[in-house]
C-alpha cells in the first residue's frame, strides 16, 4: 500500500506564491533577477521555509523573526543573522527585542559568541540609523540584591533543582556554582526589560534545541514556557519553526524532551 501524496498539482504554485508573499513581508519585494549560482537549491529553501514552516503554526512573523535570530546567534551562522536581523526590523520587532534575545544567550553560549552577534545586529542597526547604544534595560544596578532577585525569578519555574543535583560537588563549588546561575543567568538577564518572561521562556527553549545535546534542560525549560503563559501549541510550534536552521534530529530530539509536557 502506498502513501497518498497530500498535495494536488496546484500547490506548487501556491507554495510558490506563498513563499514569494512571506519572503516579501520580511525582506521586501525579491529581485528575480539576481543571478544566484544554486538557484534549484534555494528554490527549495525558499518554497520550505517561507511556504511550509511558516505557514504551519500559530506563531505571528515577529516571534518567527525572535526565533530565527536567536537560533542563527547560537549557530553563528552570521550572514544570515544580518539577513534576518534586518527582517526581524521590517515586521515590527523592535531594536531593544533583538538585543535582549541575544544578550540573554551569553549564559548559554558563553560572552565570545554572544559579542559576535551582537556585533552583527549592531551593524544592521547603524546601517539603518538606530543610534546606539539602545536604551537600558537593566531593572537595577545592585550587587547585593543580585542574588536575591535572580533567585525570585529562578524559583517559581525551578525550584531547587539545579542546586540540589550540584550539592555534592567539591566546596567550594558545590555553592559557587549554583550562586553563579541564580546571580548571572536569572539576577542579570531575566530580570531585564524588553521582552515578556514569555518570550524569554520561548527563546532559551529555542536556544535549547539549537545548541543540541540538551535533553536535560529541554524538560525544564519546557514547563517553565507553559508556566509563564506559552500554550502547548506554541511551544510545539516555535521548535517546528527552527527545522530549517537547525536541522531535523535537533528539532525532533527538543519535541520529543517536551512532548509530554
């Protein structure tokens, strides 16, 4: 018995349609004239991306956009970051978005590749004008307290469970390790302004799966996106939406630590 193909002879011109359509309202009309040396190639990636992934999901293009940067930063891959950094602005999504999407990277993928992208969307923002640097964000300028509010926003998504798992390290380690996430991934990041704790949850989920080999913190990360008001359906969709960038096995590994969710 066969599959039946899901598709009749006309979608391929409405996906072509629908591609050209979605690729316009992020970049602006494509010039067709361009000469491309793999254009069956990027027809496909065309047709894929802008057609089929960004037609299946509930998520608007500006969580798409947030998304597309986010996982482009994990990666690297910073042409394309430039591309979709310039994107992300033609949709909506504001100057101060882009920045904390990847400023709250750097206790994920560490401050080198974190100053990499940002050096890429802080060229996109001088070609176009935006004075830098952009507004501050930071709620408070306060080591003492530090603590303290990294650990109001670390607990109700994650109890003690970081700290708990660490305990049996080496003194002083089995403190200092623990201390350092509440302090700087929670106190200094998630305590800023210009996204919601819901894009945030969003984002590092997506950074998550990028990054791969992050089964551990997939679960996690994925209640918490409930938790701070994501549906389900959101969530499914937002790693569906990385499968262009990140490839299959990721995405399907990052669906599979959430699917029970």
């Amino acid at each position: 018995m066969t599959a039946e193909d899901p598709r009749s002879p006309q979608d391929t011109e409405a996906r072509r349609e629908q591609a050209e359509a979605t690729f316009a309202r992020l970049f602006g009309p494509r010039d067709r004239d361009v000469h491309e040396d793999d254009p069956e190639l990027m027809e496909i990636l065309r047709r894929f991306i802008f057609a089929d992934v960004f037609g299946t999901g509930v998520l608007d293009d500006r969580t798409r956009e947030l998304i597309t940067v986010t996982v482009l930063a994990c990666m690297q891959t910073l042409p394309q970051l430039t591309a979709h950094t310039a994107g992300a602005l033609h949709v909506g999504v504001t100057p101060v978005q882009i920045r904390e999407a990847v400023y709250q990277l750097a206790p994920f993928i560490g401050f080198p590749r974190t100053l990499n992208a940002l050096s890429t969307i802080n060229a996109v923002f001088r070609d176009r004008g935006i004075p830098l640097p952009l507004p501050a964000q930071g709620t408070e300028d306060d080591d003492a307290g530090r603590y303290q509010r990294g650990l109001a926003e670390q607990l109700p998504l994650y109890g003690t469970e970081i700290r708990d798992n660490l305990a049996d390290l080496p003194e002083p380690f089995n403190e200092a390790l623990p201390r350092f996430l509440t302090e700087f991934c929670f106190g200094d990041f998630y305590t800023r302004g210009g996204l919601t704790r819901a894009e945030r949850e969003l984002l590092v989920l997506c950074a998550l799966a990028a990054l791969g080999d992050t089964a551990a913190q997939l679960g996690p990360h994925g209640r918490a996106c409930l938790q701070v008001g994501n549906s389900r359906q959101t969530v499914v969709a937002a790693l569906v939406h990385c499968f262009p960038y990140i490839g299959f096995p990721r995405t399907v590994a990052a669906i599979r630590a959430v699917k029970e969710l």
